[in-house]
C-alpha cells in the first residue's frame, strides 16, 4: 500500500491551480442569487439594500426598530381599473376528483374541516402564464386566474381570507413594479398602487380582507412598509412608523399580530408595526433560516415554518430542492409534534380555528392532512395528481 | 465597512487558495474551480449571519462544493475529460526526474478526469484533504458505507485507467 505516493501527487497536482481573489465575484454571484430566488428570502432583500447602498452587502446583525410615533396617513392615486385577465373558473382539465379519505381516523368532526386551498406553480417556466388552483377535498380542484408572470404567483401573490381576492406584485414595460387585486377567478383587476417592492415583501392582505400590508419601492431601494385600505376611494395608506429589516408577512387572523422573516429569524410586530419581540429558537445559528414562514396560528402562538431538507447543502435557492414543514410555539421556540405517521410534512397552514392543514409527501404524490388544533389528526385525503406540481399557497375556511 | 462584510472578506481571502486546491482537482480546470469555489462562497455569504460566529463557515463552503459539483456535473455533464491546454507546471526545471515526475501528475491528472464526480470527490477528500471516512461521509452527505465503496470503485477504477499509476500506488484502498 502507498496511500502516501497518492496524496503527494494529488498535492503537486492541486499545485497547479492559480490562487486569485474571488472576493468580488463572490459578492456578485451572491447578489445574483438574492434575485434569482426571488425573494422568497430575507436575504434577497437584505442583498438589494445593500446594493441599493453601494455596499453590495447585506447582513446586518439584529437591528431593532426605534419607539415608534403615531402613525401618518397619507393618500395615493385612485385606482386604476384594467381589463380582466380572460380565464374564468371552470373544471380544469384532467383534475381528478380529490380522492375519498383515506387511513383518516374518522372522527371528523363538523367542528373542524378542511377548507379551500389555494395552488400555485412551484417554479417559473418562462413566457408562460401561470394559472392560480383552488381545491377543498373531496371536491375537483378548479382552474383559476392567470397572472401573467408566473413569478407573481410564486412569490408576490397573496389570498384574501375570504378566498375571493387575489393581490400580488407585477412588472411594467418601464420596469416599474405595480400592486393589483383581482378577483381569484381573474376578473375585477384593479391597480391599487405603483412603485412596490416586488421582492421579498409580498402583499398581505389583513384579517378582514380590506387591508395590504406592502412596501413601497424608492430610488433608493425598498421604502416605507405601509397598510393600503382598498375599500377607501382613495386608496387610502397608513405608513408604519417603523421600517423593519424583514420579508415575508403573515397577519394573524385576530388581526393583532404580524410576524416577519428577520436577522433575528422571526420578530413578531403589531398591526402598526410596532416589535413586539423576536422569537425565541431560531437563532441563526440554528437549524432554520430566514425565508421560512409559510403560515400563522390565528392569535400568533404558532407558525409554520419550512427549511430545506438536511443532505440539500448548496441547493437551497433550487426550486426543486425539497423543503420540510414544522410547527413552532412563537412563546417558546419548541417544535410542535404533528401526527405524520412517520411521513414528511411538506408544508403546513393554519386555519381560523387553530387547526391545521398538513401535506405530508405519499409516494411520489401527496396527501393532506386535517389536524386540530390540539395535534391530533381528524382525517386525511389524497391530493389528486393534477396538483403534484403545484404548492399550496394559502388555505382559507 | 460593515464589520460582518470584513469578517467575510477576511474569510474569503484566507480560503480561497485552499478552497481553490480542492476545487482544481474536483474539476480539473482553472476557471471551472475558480466557478465552483465562488459559487459555494456566494451560498456561504447568503448564509453568513449565521454562519459566521458559528466555526463551520468552511466546513459549509467545502459542502456546497461537493454538492454544486455533483449537481453541475448532472446538469451540464461537463468535463468528462480534461481540457487539453494544461497549464504550464511550475518552476522550470528540464532534469529528466521532474520531466518524469511532471509526465505522471498528467497522468493522475487525466485518470481522475475518468472518474465520475463522486468518485473524484471521494478521492480528493479521502486522499487529498486527508479526511477520514465519517467526515467524507457528512460532507458528502452519503453514508460511510458509500464513501468505503466509493473509494473502492474510484482506486479500482484508477487501475483500469491508468495502470502505471496502480503500479506507483499500489492502490487497494484504505480504512481509517
């Protein structure tokens, strides 16, 4: 044996390779891929505003926000009706009914049930529109709108929580960055507001389905975070006072709390933006990052995260990368046991009672699980084929 | 300057030339190392806030190699072979030894770019980077059961591809 011979050449082999800096091309990869994932990441946020700084660097430890005045109102352009995008709701094609419960422990109960989840695409195909799903189990999933970037479906839409509106970021020819609402079936589109940010930030739409939290986009990067009230004739904003480093909003459907992606992981604030204080558990040291709320219990004592799955080092900004959803106590940091019966948990979203709906991985498909607000499962339904590709973006009652 | 930016600055440029080492012989090439490494730097800076008073920035920045070279490997399957303007070996010296000793890095050189990515990786971490089977195994993100077998594989296919290695090595493979 003469391992040795093999580990000298192998070192006079790497010999060969010429040292050089990488340190700015590292920056600029590292900004490349902030946008490319669009947002679905603190980071990438963080990276823009940095870029917007002329750092090209972002990471910027736990900043708090300052004690916060009242807030200012102020008052933005009317809105600008549009034509309607052309699809309507119909059967789609080749959806199969959802299939009969299945291994549910057939306690369902008419206190807790499934409502209706909304679908979208799970990555870009490019010049193609993409189509928004609606399904509740038992039922067919239905074709809905089409946005005509299926990046604001993926990363910039929101449903309203009556499950009636749509709201999301799209892009102009100028290059500017405009917030719409619509009809979920694609119709009633109107444009609240230009310049918005349509990274990182999407719109969230409040408990009542009348208000967005968004964030306004500036020349200098991504401005004030503000509540748009698109009932009011003129389209009325009302500006946090604070501007918190964060992405992806959830709103509690008791409307009192507001959690966001931070440097600390997750910081939770009021409905005027005030910080309340950061979640505990999620130290970024820990196993989760940033870029990972999918879901908020309806007083905020819970939320639903994702993360990559472990052995997908280097991959995260894939969109193919398989992530793995888990419930948190926002009190405690402590993970909450969900009755998998020993499958992956894909994702996870809360409904307005405190259950939960949790899509465990079935084979190379899928299944959703009825969970109540205890932890216990109340019943499961396989998800049809159709919707396999797709992810869930919001469920409502 | 933003001292988390400096931190990862200063993490970079002590780095690089190690990270650069590995990625030469992972890919074989310059510019395709030059890629690799500052592909999986740019993850490693995206992830840097929690990284970076963690320890394990490099040991993250080494995984992301391997991975990222696997994953191109399957997206591209690029450089099966070798380029054919190799680099010009340093020093200078025309003695008949360094002639022969240069005429077998290009022929390890040549053989390792006849193993699959995996098996090049296995190499580099259990050869190069002197790791022992656990440690290839985390970083690979496989068992250690495949990186024994993948060792295997890789110095049994050494021999096939280049015998008058075998005959230097005498390869069988080693455990620790």
């Amino acid at each position: 044996m003469n391992d040795q011979r093999l580990r000298l050449d192998l070192t006079a082999l790497a010999d060969e390779v010429t040292s050089v800096d990488l340190r700015d091309r590292t920056l600029r990869t590292s900004r490349r891929l902030g946008i490319q994932r669009a947002v679905a990441t603190s980071a990438a946020a963080l990276v823009l505003i940095a870029a917007a700084a002329g750092t090209a660097f972002a990471i910027r430890p736990n900043e708090s926000p300052p004690p916060l005045p009242a807030d200012t109102p102020s008052v933005t352009a009317t809105p600008t009706p549009t034509p309607t995008p052309t699809p309507t709701p119909s059967n789609s094609a080749g959806d199969t009914p959802g299939a009969p419960p299945s291994n549910g422990s057939s306690t369902n109960t008419p206190s807790v049930q499934f409502g209706k989840l909304f679908y979208g695409p799970t990555e870009m195909t490019k010049g193609e529109p993409a189509n928004l799903r609606s399904w509740r189990p038992g039922e067919s999933p239905v074709r809905l709108a089409a946005l005509p970037e299926p990046a604001a479906l993926i990363f910039r839409a929101s449903i309203s929580p009556d499950g009636r509106r749509i709201a999301w970021v799209q892009g102009d020819q100028e290059g500017g960055t405009n917030l719409y609402t619509a009809d979920v079936d694609g119709s009633d589109r109107q444009r609240m507001r230009t310049n918005v940010n349509s990274i990182c930030v999407k719109p969230t739409w409040s408990p009542d389905g009348r208000h967005l939290l968004f964030e306004e986009w500036t020349d200098d990067g991504p401005g004030r975070l503000g509540v748009l009230d698109t009932d009011s004739a003129k389209l009325t904003v009302r500006w946090w006072a604070s501007k918190p480093v964060g992405c992806h909003p959830l709103w509690s459907s008791d409307g009192a709390t507001i959690a966001m992606d931070t440097h600390a992981g997750v910081t939770l604030f009021d409905s005027s933006g005030n910080r309340k204080r950061d979640m505990p558990g999620l130290d970024p040291r820990g196993t989760w990052a940033n870029g990972d709320v999918m879901s908020l219990s309806p007083d905020g004592d819970r939320i639903a995260l994702d993360r990559p799955e472990s052995g997908t080092e280097g991959r995260e900004d894939d969109v193919q990368t398989p992530r793995v959803g888990a419930v948190r106590d926002t009190q405690t940091g402590k993970e909450v046991r969900l009755p998998l019966g020993g499958r992956k948990s894909r994702q996870v979203y809360f409904q307005s009672d405190g259950s939960m709906i949790v899509r465990v991985q079935v084979g190379s498909g899928y299944a959703v699980l009825l969970v109540d607000k205890d932890g216990k499962k109340v019943s499961e339904t396989a998800e049809p084929a159709s919707l396999k590709g797709m992810k869930i973006l919001a469920v409502v009652d | 300057m933003d001292p988390l930016l400096s931190e990862f600055d200063s993490f970079v440029r002590s780095r690089t030339p190690a990270l650069l080492r590995s990625a030469y012989l992972l890919t074989g090439d310059q510019h395709l190392a030059e890629d690799l490494v500052q592909s999986a730097l740019a993850r490693t800076h995206r992830s840097w806030n929690r990284l970076h008073h963690s320890g394990n920035a490099e040991a993250y920045t080494r995984k992301t190699m391997y991975h990222l070279q696997v994953s191109w490997w399957r997206r591209r399957r690029v450089p099966e072979s070798m380029p054919g303007d190799l680099p010009e070996p340093r020093g200078g010296d025309s003695a008949p030894d360094h002639a022969h000793q240069t005429s077998l890095r290009l022929t390890l050189r040549a053989a390792l770019a006849k193993l699959s990515p995996k098996q090049r990786a296995v190499l580099v971490l259990r050869f190069f980077e002197d790791r022992t089977e656990a440690e290839a195994a985390d970083l690979l993100g496989v068992t250690i059961g495949t990186v024994k077998s993948q060792t295997a594989k890789s110095l049994a296919r050494l021999r096939t591809v280049a015998p008058e290695l075998a005959e230097l090595y005498v390869l069988e493979g080693s455990t620790r």
